[in-house]
C-alpha cells in the first residue's frame, strides 16, 4: 500500500520550496486552489469574556482573538472588528466598533441594561471582511444575563396543541415550592419585544391559556414575558415548548452518494423539533421487510452503521427516540454511476479507500486532493494498484481537512471531511501562586509560564481572567480551542462543540461523526476548480473611516470643487480636505474618530461659493443583519439565588437602588406617540419594525441604509423595490411616489416598516399593489433647508474608546480595613498578557472579601500558532 509517512510535502509546500511542490503545482487543481487562497486569504475569529453569565446591569467585559485561517496566528490585516449583543428573539441590543490597541489587539465592553430582560445572549464578532463567506463564520458566544426580579417566580411553558396555531398553558411556581403561584400581571409580547402591544394573561385556578397565532411565532419560536409579583417587574424571554413526539433523522453516506454491492458506512443524526439532538435506536430494514442493520445513536443524536445497498431495493429506518416517540424514515437511494471516498482512523494513521458499485470494473481516472484551510497538502492520481492510501498523523496539520475525488473533469465526484488531533497545536500554560492560600483582600502574585509541546518556552498573548470559583461556573460549551479547530470551519450549529474535545475513548469516533454529518465550504470549490478564481470581493478589507461621493454642478462633474470635511464629537476633532477627480468622484479616507462623532462635508466652488454645487454621497457598507446561529438550551441556566442576591447587592453599592417599575407604569408607558402601531397601516403580517431604538444602536448612514434591514426588499443604488418592483413610499401617512430618500436623514426618522401589498393594495389600488415602505418622522416631516444640496452629514460607527478594567488595591491599612464590601465576581480581566522569550508573565491582583476557590481561564494564541487555552483552580 502507498504511505505517505513524513510531513515534508506540506513543509515544503508551506515554505514555497521547489523540491517537494513542483509535480502539484504543474497540476491545475493545485495551481488554482493556490490562486483562490492566496487572493482570498480568510480570518478567523473567538471570543474570550470575563464570565459566562451576568445580572442584567453588569458590564461584560471580552477580547475577540482575530487569526489567520490557515496559520493561526495574529491576524491585523482587518483594522476593525465589530461586536453585537443579540438577544434571543435574534434583536440586536448594542453595537460597538473595535480598533486594535497597539499591540494590534481587540478587546473591550459592553453594558448590559439594569432592566435587560433574562435570557440567553449571543455575542457575534467579526470583520467586514469576513463577511465574504458568510454569516456562519463570524465569531459567536452565548451568555446569559439574569435579574434579581426573576428569582421569586418561575414560569412553566406547556404545549397544548400545535396545529397552525400554538396553543399553551402557564402557570407559576417559586424556587423549592411546587405550590402554584399568581403574579399581580403576567403580559406576553409575542414577537420578543416590549416595544409592540403586550397581551395580558388571565388566569383560572393558577393557570392561563394564550394561543399564539402563526405569524406570531418567529423564526425562534422565542417570547418574552412580563410579570409583576411582589411589586417587581420581572422580564424574561422563553422558549415555546415543542411537540415531543416529532423528531427528524438525516442520513448521510460515507463520501456523499449511496452506492451498490459495497459495504457502505452510513452515518444518521437525530434532531428534536426544536432543532437540538435527540438521541435514537432502531432498525434498517428493505422494502421486503428483510432486516439489514441496527442503529444506535452514541453522542448527540449522532451514530453510524453498515449497509450493503442492494440493486432495486429500497430502505428504511425504523426510529425510537429516548422519549418513546417512533418514526420511520427513507434512506437515500443509490445514484448511477456514483464512486465513494471512504476514510478510517487507525491509530496514529488514516486509511482512505475507495467505494464503488461491485459491478463497476473500469479504472475511470480520479484525482485525490486534500486541503486544509485553502493549503492543498496533497494532489495526485488515484492508485487503483494499491487497496488503500495510508497517510501518518503528522502528515496533516491540526484542524479539519477536506478530502476531495475529482474526475478528470474537475468535478468533484466524491468529498469527505476528517479531524486531526495533535499535540503540537496547544501551548502548555502553568499557573503559580506565592501563596497556597490567601487572606480577604490580600495580595496575589501570580506568574505564568508558557510551552510548546516539547517543553521549550513560547512567545504569546492570551486574555486572562480570574473569577471566584463559588458564584462562577465554567463554560462548558465551547472556548477557543473548540472556536478555532471546529466550528469556524463548519456550517450551521455545532451542538456542545467542547464535547468533543474531552480526552475520552470515543473521541475520535464522536469527531468523525461530526464530519460525516455537518456541512462545510469556505471556498466555492467547484467554481475554483474550473479556473473560476474570486477577483473582487464585495466586502474588501476595511483598514479606515471612508466617505466618498460625487460633487457636480450643473449636468456635469465639479473638477474644481473645494472639499472639506469636518469631524465634530461635541467639539471640532478633525478637519479633512479632498480633491475630486475631473469627473467630480472625491474620497476621503484614513480616517478614525471614537463613536458619537459625526462628519460634515462640505463642497464649494472655488470661486463662486455654493450656487450651483450639488453634493452626492456613494452608500456606506452598513454592518450586518442580526442573526443568530446558536440555539437556545432546553433547560434554562438558573442562576443560584445566593449569587443573584449578592451580585444585586454589588450592583447597588456602585450604581444606587434599582428601580422596580410597577405594573401600572409600564402599560402607560410601553407606547409612544407617532409609533408603527400608530399607523393606519400597520398590521401584524408587517415582518420587521426599524424602531428609534434600532436606529440609534444601529448608527445608520442614510435613510436607505435602513430601508436594507427590511425582510424581502431589495436596495439597488437609490432603488427599493419589492420582488422586483418598486414600492410605494407613504411618509406620515401621506402616500408618495418617486420618493426621494435623501430627503429625510437618519435622525428624522422615528420608525420605518414594509406594509406588504396586502395591506395597502386595498387602500391605493394598483399603487400599492407592490406593497410600501411607511415611513412615520420623529415630529411629523416638514421640508427643511438645515443642509443645503451642497453639504451632506454622515454618521458612522466609531470605534469604542478604550477602559481599564478596575481592579482595587489593599496596599493600605485604611483601604484593608473599609467597610464597603469587596463582592467582586469577576477577580481580575486582562484582555492582554504577553510573555517574553522565556515564556513568562507575571500578573498582581488582590482578593475580594472572598477569598478562596479562584479559578483562572485562559484563551490566545502563541507566536508561532499554537493555541493558548487553559482553565484550572488558583487556591
């Protein structure tokens, strides 16, 4: 058999050395896959917080670690990175813009609400740039906030029926109480917001019965709801419960297709209704009723087995889930002609083997390529001489490698996915203290000390935070080891993706599995196969504040402009100058001002002043939807009522008394004037409202850069339409064709929605029939001259302005004996340790008032790639 035993092939490869890499790159494959990587190099991105959970109020502090794709090492191309706080009904909260400190790295805070209602966040950061491939890429971390409201009362969610509708039955308890409990109110807000009109629960012998109406469910089947109990507001979203005995399994044949007359390995995933794992066991049986295989799922819904697909023959799968429920499903049918790469783990080596029908006797010609991250490592003929291709450990990189078959077409006829372990890939950190124990308040000296896997030190920089082991539980879902190495490179949701890095025996079974079952593409393979190399990518790398536009005078560009450009954030920060260009296009770039700046630009002749100069600016990259890729667990995390009480207590000694607003007050307050649901031509099939909370989170450009967050309408140039027609404008009620956006600027606007067509279509006939975009002004629109045609105000997103993370220092007999309580959970935050040549860092901090069960957790990257990430008990 053929072995490929050392991994001097991809060293060479990576060091462009002529020896090992000239038979791959004389091969087209090789050549345009090395042309679509070295014009599209990509990033990747982890986020690092202080602590998994927070009470609403807190600030979450975090570092977003930005590599390089293929060497994972500190990545700076990108000169910012957003980060989004999203709520569970997938609403964007807050939206901040990081530049890099200058040591190049990314890290800062966000504020949660003193009012934030309970539930499980996500943080998604990313890069303009990584959105080239697509939402699925960006950086994610769930965290969960809670209020100290919730802690008397606890909801239960029952499903009732789900036919069209969703009908429910709630009821309240208390924690270590079974006995039923009746809030003073309980109001559902369906759609997950408490800007829409909240539905009251009535209640009958401790239960209420609420039927959520089809178009009320998102796309998360998440609601939010209100109760006031004890004279506290408490707001929490949940999850609507699903039916239990509705379950899907997909199966998946080793290599992509079915094939006949082979032992095939077949791999099956099971997924609940609410789109988590269930776990199964069943039967494979013919359309003769002949039993051909068991199956049983061993980790996370996920399993395999063995079939021989016969020729004529169909097969089924006979399914019984944990819970008892039973399903029966078709497996794929066997396509024609179809040929398989099979792939085996066997100790330190990988087997491959090729699966095709046993009928088949020809050779057809097949090319074998692997790639890791855009580097191809190997190229070469199919050996049909050789039963198996055998390749050692060390061959491959750490990290997901994709196995291709490719004709001699350069069609990918069969593609399989395997996971590398190696040790070489994480860094070793060691943690010592000067003390075994330690004292309330007293000094901690810590010095760390890092390793690659032979031992020898490490250059690198990691963000480190120490928590009080008591009120803090780890994250157990992911970290940057799991970011990095798996879910990066897959699409969709990864379930738990640290389970798979637990050490245990069937870890590499698990893996596999994994890679069998999930789907992946970073680059469009098969376009870049055919020579079809990506050119121009519609997000290019962001490296400044950019402002372009055109300034004409009559029918014509102005060549001779004067163009300046004012950055004003409560005073004049900078002034910028352009020149336009002999068709009047000017930029003005490598520019960068802190959030809340806005730019005033300004265009003049130089010789008559403003007559006749009209100012047109080019639309701003807008940053991304809000989406969410992770799922929400089934058991909420509870927070422990003492942890809750004693980070309520924290909260209030540095911000003053929460305020508890009464029932009453919140139903008279929860609308306000001149609101979408004020409008006559709201309804509930309006899909999105853009709110004046949206608008001032989301730091819109234009008008129309609102008008793209809509579902369903398209912007193209200063063109909205809806399937390919353009809409109607109504602008505070008043219906307007050919309407001119550039009229109104953001900060006119109190809200804006698409009223389909069958909303307005009956109010304005044909004029309407392409529905309308309802615009609804802060003050009611009055024509104003405030801006004239020759000046234009843009308002970017600024980058956020650094904070220290405050830690307190005892190093005085009067500041050890305060009697302010020290309740600190979060001990210390460093968004950035570097050690030197030897590998070290020496870190001081003081205890709080608790002063034991500290645990350190660790996440970066060495210098040369290794992964830093490390979480274990101080004292």
């Amino acid at each position: 058999m053929n072995r490929i035993g050392l991994p001097l092939f991809a060293l060479l490869f990576l060091l462009c050395m002529p020896l090992g890499a000239q038979q791959v790159l004389r091969d087209s494959i090789s050549y345009y896959l090395g042309q679509e990587m070295a014009s599209f190099p990509q990033e990747r991105m982890s986020i690092h917080t202080d602590r998994p959970s927070y009470l609403a109020g807190e600030r979450i502090w975090f570092r977003t670690h930005l590599v390089d794709a293929l060497q994972m090492k500190q990545a700076n191309a990108s000169r910012y990175v957003y980060v989004e706080l999203i709520d569970p009904a997938a609403q964007l909260v807050k939206r901040i813009k990081l530049r890099p400190d200058s040591l190049g790295y990314f890290h800062g805070h966000l504020d949660t609400e003193e009012q934030q209602p309970e539930g499980y966040y996500t943080l998604r950061a990313y890069t303009q740039y990584m959105r080239n491939v697509g939402p699925d890429y960006f950086a994610h971390r769930q965290v969960f906030i809670s209020t100290p409201a919730t802690q008397d009362l606890t909801p239960h969610v029952r499903l009732i029926e789900n036919d069209g509708t969703v009908a429910t039955a709630i009821h309240f308890s208390s924690v270590g109480c079974a006995d039923t409990l009746v809030p003073q109110e309980a109001t559902i807000f369906p759609k997950g917001t408490l800007e829409e009109d909240g539905i009251r629960l009535k209640f009958r012998d401790g239960v209420a019965k609420f039927t959520f109406r089809k178009w009320e469910v998102n796309d998360r089947r998440t609601f939010l709801l209100q109760t006031v109990y004890n004279n506290k507001v408490a707001s929490r979203f949940l999850s609507l419960p699903t039916d239990t005995t509705r379950f899907a399994v997909s199966f998946f044949p080793e290599g992509g297709s079915a094939i006949v007359g082979c032992n095939q390995r077949i791999a099956f995933k099971a997924l609940a209704a609410d789109g988590l794992s269930i776990e199964v066991e069943g039967e494979v049986v013919d359309d003769l009723g002949q039993k051909c295989a068991l199956l049983q799922s061993v980790h996370l819904g996920m399993g395999s087995f063995v079939l021989n697909y016969k020729a004529g023959r169909k097969y089924y799968a006979h399914c019984l889930a944990k819970n008892g429920a039973k399903q029966t499903f078709e497996l794929p049918q066997p396509k024609e002609d179809a040929v398989g790469l099979s792939a085996r783990w066997n100790g330190d080596f990988l087997r491959l083997s090729l699966l095709q029908p046993a009928a088949e006797s020809r050779q057809r010609p097949l090319t074998l390529v692997a790639q890791l991250r855009g580097l191809v490592l190997y190229a070469n003929p199919w050996d049909y001489s050789q039963p198996r291709i055998t390749f050692e450990r060390s061959f491959f990189p750490a990290g997901i490698t994709h196995l291709m078959l490719i004709d001699d077409k350069k069609n990918i006829v069969s593609e399989r996915l395997v996971f590398n372990m190696r040790a070489d890939v994480k860094a070793n950190l060691t943690a010592a203290t000067d003390k075994l124990a330690y004292e309330p308040r007293q000094k901690v000296d810590l010095a760390l000390t890092l390793k690659d896997a032979l031992g020898y030190p490490l250059k690198g920089n990691f963000s480190l935070s120490v928590v009080d082991g008591h009120d803090v539980k780890p994250d157990s879902t992911q970290n940057i080891f799991s970011d990095l190495l798996l879910t990066s490179d897959l699409r969709g949701y990864i379930e738990q993706p640290l389970s798979y890095f637990q050490g245990n025996k069937l870890q590499s079974y698990q893996l596999d599995l994994l890679m069998m079952t999930q789907g992946w593409r970073r680059y469009n393979i098969p376009e870049v196969l055919k020579g079809n190399v990506t050119e121009k990518l519609s997000y290019p790398l962001e490296t400044s504040d950019v402002v372009k536009g055109r300034v004409e005078g009559f029918l014509k560009g102005l060549k001779d402009a004067n163009l300046t450009l004012l950055a004003i954030r409560d005073s004049l920060l900078g002034t910028h100058v352009a020149i336009p260009d002999k068709d009047g296009y000017f930029s003005f770039d490598q520019m960068e001002y802190p959030e809340r700046t806005k730019y005033i630009i300004q265009a003049l002749k130089s010789k008559r002043g403003s007559a006749g100069v009209f100012l047109t600016l080019d639309s701003v990259i807008s940053p991304a939807q809000p989406q969410l890729k992770l799922l929400q667990p089934r058991t909420p995390l509870l927070a422990e009522r003492n942890y809750v009480m004693k980070m309520d207590q924290k909260y209030t000694l540095e911000n003053g008394m929460r305020v508890y607003n009464l029932g009453e007050i919140l139903v008279t307050a929860r609308r306000k004037s001149n609101t979408a649901g004020d409008s006559p031509y709201y309804s509930a099939n309006v899909s999105r409202v853009i709110s004046r909370k949206d608008i001032e989170k989301g730091n819109f450009s234009s008008v129309l850069d609102m008008v793209r967050q809509l579902p369903g309408v398209a912007v193209i140039g200063s063109e909205v339409t809806y399937r390919g027609q353009p809409t109607l404008v109504i602008l505070d009620n008043i219906p307007e064709e050919n309407f001119d956006y550039e009229r109104l600027i953001p900060d006119d606007v109190g809200d804006l929605f698409f009223a389909p067509p069958t909303t307005v279509g009956p109010v304005f006939g044909g004029r309407g029939a392409n529905g309308a975009i309802v615009i609804n002004t802060r003050r009611g629109f009055v024509e104003k001259n405030t801006v004239n045609n020759n000046m234009a105000i843009v308002r970017p997103i600024g980058y956020q302005q650094s904070v220290e993370f405050y830690s307190p220092v005892y190093d005085t007999p009067e500041k050890l004996k305060s009697t302010k309580p020290d309740l600190r959970s979060t001990i210390y935050w460093n968004p950035a340790v570097t050690t030197d040549e030897h590998g070290e860092a020496h870190i001081s901090f003081y205890t709080a008032d608790s002063s034991s069960r500290y645990r350190l957790a660790v996440e970066g990257v060495s210098a040369i790639g290794a992964i830093i990430c490390s979480e274990q008990d101080l004292f």
